[in-house]
C-alpha cells in the first residue's frame, strides 16, 4: 500500500469517526475509535519492533 492510499485511507477513517459523533452514534464512535487505537497500537510496536527494540523485550 502506497503512502498515497495510507493517508487517503487514514482521511475516510476519522471522517467516519467524526460522522458518527455529529450523527451521536455513541456505538459506532465506540468501534471506529476502538479500531483506530487498536490499528494505531499495531503500527507503533511493529515500528518499535522493527527500528528500537533489538535487545529489549515487549510484553
């Protein structure tokens, strides 16, 4: 996936998030945030992984 699409992708997903609080959809602002955090917490200990961590250990 491109930068391009990463960013194109990441725009569509807090618009929903943000559709959801103007409509006061309390469960659908719950799950877009709920993924959005979760897909945040992934990237940043790949990152971590990948790039800072070679001789420590994540629980």
């Amino acid at each position: 996936m491109s930068a391009l699409d990463l960013i194109q992708r990441a725009v569509t997903r807090h618009a929903d998030m943000i559709d959801a609080i103007a409509r006061k959809d309390a469960d659908a602002t719950e799950k877009l945030a709920h993924e959005h955090t979760m897909l945040f917490q992934k990237r940043f200990l790949d990152y971590m992984r990948q790039n800072m961590t070679e001789s420590m250990a994540l629980l």
